[in-house]
C-alpha cells in the first residue's frame, strides 16, 4: 500500500515519501516500483525488524559519521580493481 502523495504546490512541489508496506511484497512491488521511479525514496513497514535494531542501527550511522573524514577515508572503497 502506497501513502498518497501531497498535491502539487502544497508544500511547494516537494511530496511526502510514501509508506509502503511489505508484509505481502508481491503486493506491495507496484508500490515499491512507482517509488522508486518517481521519488527515489519510501519507509517500509511490515519487514519484521524490532525497533530496537532499527535504533541501534541509527545509532551506529550518526555516530559514524561524526567521525572525522580522515578516520572515515579509510573506509572508502576503491572502483579500481
């Protein structure tokens, strides 16, 4: 199921992200696809992931990227093979 989007000019031309459901994916594909093509983001729900790991794993991202860039660099993956 797919949240429908603010009409054009509400909030000057900018659309809510749609909130998809995917407890039933083959359902929810269209939703996803639509998505994907015309925003390029969406929240899912219906995926079974506890709270606490989605918390945990908004914590590892903020405190990952405070890290200072020369600590991040050495992450960085390399498109040279």
């Amino acid at each position: 199921m797919i949240r429908p989007a603010n009409k054009a000019g509400d909030t000057n031309g900018i659309r809510d992200i749609p909130l998809i459901d995917i407890a039933d994916v083959d359902a929810a594909l269209p939703a996803i696809e639509t998505a994907s093509r015309d925003i390029g983001f969406m929240y899912v729900v219906g995926h079974g992931i506890s709270d606490e790991t989605i918390s945990d794993a908004r914590s590892a991202v903020i405190e990952y990227f405070a890290l200072p860039p020369e600590v991040k660099d050495r992450d960085r993956i390399s498109r040279e093979i």
